[in-house]
C-alpha cells in the first residue's frame, strides 16, 4: 500500500474553528448566515446577552470504532461568536433556521427604523 504524503501544515488544524459569516441587509431586516459545516444542530446554540447575538457550538471529530486520523487539517473545537446588534433591530422577533450546514438568522427591524419610500403624484 502506498502511503499518502502530505506538506506539514500542521498550523491549519492547530487553528481554532470560527464560523464564517455573510450579511445581507433589507429594508425589513438584516440577515446573518454561518457556514457551519460538520456541526449538529444540537451542538448549536443560539442566544442574545446584553445586546448581543452569540453563536456558540462544537464542531467535533468523530472516530468511529477502530479508525483513527493520520492527518487532520479542518478544523475542529468550541466556538463562540458574539455580535453587537444593532439599536434597530427588534430582538424579539428574531427568526433562526439551519439548512445544510448553514444557519440563518433573520433580524427584523423595528418599524421606526424602516425607511418609507417617497413617490411623486
């Protein structure tokens, strides 16, 4: 059997797991959505504190009976991502969904915050 080499890059595993984020923002509401690919949704948490929106979870290996890893370079581990929300947004109606790896966060704004589109008669 061949062995199969690989360049060290070790300081690719070493690295802690941060989800990635994209923002995308309406007259309605801002929408956040993390690329959490290999997390469980149960090892998902998603909650506000003081102002904020943490993100938090496990992105874990897992070795079946018998196999073990001979290179590892994604990463795994805890991770938590806090985010000041902004003044606009109406935090009790914040909506959460996780589809294939990504979470979606829709952040309604209040009404106050939304801009009225002016038309001339």
């Amino acid at each position: 059997m061949t062995a199969l080499v690989f360049a060290r890059r070790s300081d690719l595993a070493s690295r802690p797991f941060v989800p990635l984020l994209d923002v995308l923002e309406s007259e309605e509401a801002i929408v956040l959505q993390a690329e959490l690919p290999g997390v469980a949704r149960e090892d998902l948490e998603v909650g506000l504190e003081q102002g904020a929106l943490i993100l938090r979870g496990e992105k874990g290996r897992h070795e079946g009976q018998g196999v073990g890893y001979r290179h590892v370079e994604r990463r795994r581990g805890r991770f938590e991502r806090r985010l000041r929300l902004p003044s606009g947004v109406d935090e009790e109606t914040i909506r959460a969904s996780f589809h294939n790896g990504v979470l979606t966060l829709t952040l309604p704004k209040r009404s106050a915050v939304r801009t009225v589109p002016v038309t001339t008669s």
